[in-house]
C-alpha cells in the first residue's frame, strides 16, 4: 500500500512524504504507482523549479519521497492540487493507497 503523509503549520501544507508501492500490479506497469509518482514529482518539480522555492528532499529508490516547504501561500495551490488528486486516487482504490494529514 501507498502512504501518503501531509504536513501542515497552521493553515498551510508544508509538504508530504510518500511510500511504499500499491501492489496493483506489477512494478514497471502499476498505474496507481506511476500515477502517484508523476504527481508528486510535478508538484515538486512546480514549487522548485518554477516557482523556484527552496525545499527539503529525501528521495530513494524504494518508493520513498520526502517534501518540505515553508510554509507560504504561494506553495499552497501545488500542494493542495496533489492531496486532492491523492485523495481521489484513495477513493478509488482504498486497498492500494491511503492518504493522511
């Protein structure tokens, strides 16, 4: 199963941490991991690179993904973006992906 954690201060979502895989299918064609990850990487990629924030990353290889922001209105459309698409994931397929704050 997929878990994904966001962190808030206050009103603001500070980041997320997400891991594990979701055992839909098998690696390389498991579309609820592959949908997960290109999501969290354009959230990441959209508060880094364009609108060029500093971030705290911890990335391997095992399906781990660490995100820290401080905590800004101008991150908080990205962020809040990605829960809602991780949420509707969730929905869909409760058994592969959890979501928490």
């Amino acid at each position: 199963m997929i878990k994904a954690r966001f962190f808030s201060e206050g009103d603001f979502l500070t980041g997320f941490e997400i891991n594990g895989h979701s055992g839909y299918s098998e690696m390389g064609s498991d579309i609820i991991c592959a949908s997960v990850s290109s999501a969290a990487f354009m959230a990441a990629n959209t508060i880094t690179e364009i609108l060029g924030m500093e971030a705290d990353i911890d990335l391997n290889d095992d399906g781990f993904l660490k995100f820290i922001v401080e905590p800004v209105p101008q991150a908080q459309t990205t962020l809040r973006g990605l829960k809602l698409h991780l949420e509707a994931l969730s929905q869909d397929y409760p058994e592969n992906i959890k979501v928490t704050l």
